[in-house]
C-alpha cells in the first residue's frame, strides 16, 4: 500500500476540543484543514459570541458551501470560455 492511500489517525484541536480525523492526506494536509476550520469557527463565534457552538458550526458550513458553489460556477464558466477558444 502506498503511503498516500493508507489512513492515518491525526489528533486536531477545534474549537479547544481535540478530535481524531482519518484520511488518506498527509498529517500536515489534515492539520491545516483543521486549523482553517478552527480559524473560521473561532471568526464567527468571535462576531457572534451568544450563538450555541452547533449554530457556529452551522453558519460556518453554510459559509464554506456557499464558496464551493461559488467556485464550482466559476470553474464552470472558466472551461466554457476554454471551449469557446479552441
């Protein structure tokens, strides 16, 4: 097995609690996608301090899928005007 396909165990801090995340990515992939998700969590809850950390955690993943769609229509929008220039 590769080492990019084994699953690894890491140990993150979200929010002050520690959560234990599996994947195939490296340590250092998985660690830095938990600090982004920490660093917008804390950003909202920071904005928002009487909001319940689930809300948080509910505003911040609407945000996050708000930006997938957003890149998504413009990647879109991107490989249209490839085609059209070919």
């Amino acid at each position: 097995m590769s080492t990019e396909q084994e699953v690894r165990s890491v140990r993150v801090q979200i929010l002050g609690e520690e959560h234990i995340v599996k994947g195939q990515a490296s340590e250092d992939y998985i660690r830095s996608l938990a600090a982004s998700v920490n660093a917008r969590l804390l950003e909202v809850q920071r904005s928002n301090p009487l909001l319940p950390r689930h809300r948080v955690a509910i505003l911040v993943a609407l945000n996050l899928l708000n930006e997938l769609e957003r890149l998504k229509a413009e990647h879109e929008e991107l490989l249209a005007l490839m085609e059209e220039a070919k």
